[in-house]
C-alpha cells in the first residue's frame, strides 16, 4: 500500500485532510517507515475552496484513482452537499477494482451517496450517525466503534478516530513498527482499536444514582487495575447484581466491563512499557493480567506487537531533518491561505 489517493473536492474538511497528509505524506524512509506516494485528486484542475479561507491545490485527476493502492475520503464540512457524480463513479469504480477505500469521519455520506455502503456496516460521528441511518435505512450505522471495515469499505468515527484509521491501515500494510513510527512523530497513541467506543452524548438526569455509581465504579476501578478485578467485584461496589450492573455498563461505556478493563490494562501496560523499565513480568502485574503469559497473548493480539517489541519499537529516537529539504508535490504547502 504505496500509493495513495485523497479524493479531494469542494467543502471538504482541512482537518481531515490534514490527517491524510502528515500520516502518508513525509518521508519517515529513515525510521524504518516505507516511502508513500500521496496524490490529491479532483474532478477539475484549479483550486479547490475549504471551510476557513484556505485553498487547495490538486495535482491529479480522478483518473489517478486507477493507480492507487489506497483512496481516502475526507469528510465535508456540511454532509448534506452533494458530491459530484465523476468523483462517485471514479470511487465506485475503484472499489469494484478491489482497491481499499477508507472515508473519515462525514465521510461515511459520500460512501453512501455512491452507493457502497448499502448492506453494509458502518460508521460515523456520532452526532451525525441518526442522520446517516435516516437518509440511507438500507445501512447498518453503528453508534459505537472508533471504526468497522466491511468489504473493503473502511469508516471512522468522529475528528481524532480519523487518525486512529489511517494509522490501522498503515499498521495492516505494513506492520506495527511502522505505524508506531508514524504514530510517535505525530506524538500521538500508536494503538487504538476500532472496538473502543466513542464518546457518546447520552444526557442523564443530575440525580440519576445509576450513572453516578458507575461513574464512581470506573474511576474505582482505574485506581485498582493492579487488583483482580472481576464484574462480580465491580458489581458489589455499585450494590446492583453481575447482571444489571452489567446492562447498565454497556448502556452508559457501549462497552463490556470485561473489555473496558482490559483495555484499560492494555493502556496501562503501554504505558509502563514506554516509561519504565520494569521487566515485562512486573509490567504484567502491575497492569493486573494475572499471568505473564495471559498478558503477552492479550497485548500482542491487541497490538500487534509482543511487549519487549512494542518497547523497543517506542524507543526509537525520532530520524533528525534532512539537509537542506526540498518541497514535494504531495506536502501539507499546498494548502494555502486564500486570497
């Protein structure tokens, strides 16, 4: 996955753009990181308007997308708008090639407008994710994920899981070394897997006891992941049944408790990996994994990479610039202010 496109058009968001940009633009050859070939491409030459008085220049057409390795999608500031039909066909067209095609954030509506989402699971922001559902039933839009992939067809949730995709899909290309590369030049956490949930608006009631139980329970149990935790004990501090405490949990996190503790161990451990020098079996312990080995399964399965790996690999001292550097065509100096 060398070769990436960005559809560019109209509206799009500068963030989102942004995000494309520093994750497959720089060259990282230094840090061990592949060289990318990033292209901006549009229906039309000529400069492309965003949301803020910045401009955009593209350097390919659409007809690029037939080359590419990889088609990301930014989102449009306004989701409504219309997407033009050369910049659907030509997503159309590269999906039917089997090309991996991945949309950021609102992203997920130009996927839809084309017609490539339906049947299909996917996601979105979450304050978007009922208009989503509303406007194309025929979608299974999931409120929780960070991110889904089905059929080749990748989504993210809202502004920073934009990041958290595109470093996925570098570490699915090219393994965990270098997405934790890319991740620690963007000085950003290398690991978040889709199944994390967002963070979800669900208004609740001042005096709601519920919500303040599991509140106390969380911030409870993240002082005491040493300890071994089970529902049963987190269920006896919020004085309700395994089984209730569990629905209520699920319902306010979007989560299992057993998963959010063992994500939460997982950072843990991450943690102490990259600011000690704890041998792993004391990391293990201290992040509450009750055996070595049950940690090294777990963290490798979650991350990509055993835990002496992943240590190694966040130690690699960032590459120093190279001498007298030379302005390429796929850098962030073609986003400009507009005159």
């Amino acid at each position: 996955m060398r070769r990436v496109a960005i559809v560019v058009q109209p509206g799009i968001r500068s963030f989102d753009l942004a995000v494309i940009t520093e994750v497959w633009g720089p060259d990282r050859s230094r840090a061990g990181v592949p060289g990318f070939e990033l292209r901006r491409c549009a229906a039309e030459p000529g400069p492309i308007p965003l949301p803020g008085g910045l401009t955009l220049e593209p350097d390919r057409g659409l007809d690029w997308l037939a080359t590419a390795d990889l088609v990301v999608v930014p989102a449009l500031a306004e989701p409504a708008d219309p997407t033009p039909e050369p910049v659907l066909a030509a997503l159309r067209e590269a999906h039917a090639r089997g090309v991996p095609v991945a949309a950021l954030c609102a992203g997920a509506f130009v996927l839809a407008e084309a017609g490539l989402l339906e049947g299909r699971r996917a996601v979105t922001h979450w304050w978007l994710a009922p208009q989503l559902a509303a406007r194309y039933p025929g979608i299974v839009v999931e409120e929780a994920p960070l991110y889904v992939e089905d059929g080749g067809l990748w989504t993210s949730a809202g502004v920073a899981s934009g990041i958290d995709l595109c470093l996925h899909l570098v570490r699915e290309a090219h393994g965990a070394e270098a997405a934790a590369s890319v991740a620690r030049s963007m000085v950003t956490g290398p690991f978040r897997t889709g199944d994390h949930a967002q963070y979800l608006d669900r208004p609740v009631p001042a005096a709601d006891r519920t919500a303040e139980a599991l509140a106390t329970v969380r911030a409870r149990a993240l002082r005491s992941l040493h300890e071994p935790l089970s529902v049963a004990t987190l269920a006896g501090w919020a004085g309700m049944s395994p089984r209730s405490f569990a629905r209520h949990f699920a319902a306010a996190t979007g989560t299992t408790p057993h998963r959010w503790l063992l994500r939460h161990r997982l950072d843990a451990a991450r943690k102490l990996l990259e600011r000690t020098d704890h041998p792993v079996p004391e990391v293990a312990r201290r992040a509450g994994f009750v055996s070595e080995v049950t940690f090294r399964q777990h963290f490798t399965a979650h991350v990509g990479l055993g835990p002496r790996a992943y240590r190694a690999a966040s130690s690699v001292p960032a590459a120093p610039p190279a001498a007298a550097p030379t302005a390429a065509p796929n850098t962030p100096d073609s986003v400009r202010k507009g005159s």
